[in-house]
C-alpha cells in the first residue's frame, strides 16, 4: 500500500501533468492539465481526496468527469471518461514522477 508521500509529486506523460500536493492535512490536492498542442486545446481537473488504498476516483462536473488514478509501483496509471477531455486531449496514460514536490524548480 503506498503512503501519503509516494503519491506526491510532479507526475507526466507526454504534454500532461498531474500535481499532487500534501498541504490540505490528511488529503492531497490533485490537479492536472492535459494539451494537446497541435489543436492548442488544454483540459484540466481539480480536487482534493484521500486515496483508498492504491486508488483515488474523482467524480466532478455532477459526476460526468470521472478521473481514476491508481499508484502502482511507483507510477501513476490514470484514467478518464471523456467529459473530462477537450478535442484530442486525454488523461489517459502511465504517469512518471519528474520531480518529489510540486514545486518546478525540483525537476529532475
């Protein structure tokens, strides 16, 4: 089962990115942007959560974009329906951490 600060992070694939702070005590804040450049089209979701387990399931816009993400062995595997997407974006993909806070300057 992972802990609170496996999941927090600068997370990316491809043109996206997934933020996970631990400032909002037992929860994390998520948020996440996903662009597609060549059609200059961006998406994006926010909320804050407890995981359950490796889990944590979003239902935000009355519940017609539902954002999954799990953490499995150190990468986050995120899915989407798509109200969650503008025209050629997705959520969906295998997350890698580039950097252990949220802050840009820790890149690695």
């Amino acid at each position: 089962m992972p802990k609170k600060q496996d999941w927090v992070g600068r997370w990316q694939v491809r043109e996206n990115t997934i933020l996970i702070d631990d400032t909002q005590g037992a929860k994390l804040q998520f948020e996440g942007w996903a662009r597609h450049m060549a059609t200059f089209s961006l998406s994006n979701f926010e909320f804050t959560k407890s995981p359950n387990g490796n889990k944590v399931v979003d239902k935000s816009g009355g519940g017609r974009c539902v954002v999954t993400i799990y953490w499995l062995a150190g990468f986050l595997l995120v899915n989407s329906t798509q109200d969650c997407m503008g025209a050629a974006n997705s959520f969906i993909g295998v997350y890698h951490r580039t950097a252990l806070t949220t802050d840009p300057e820790d890149e690695h």
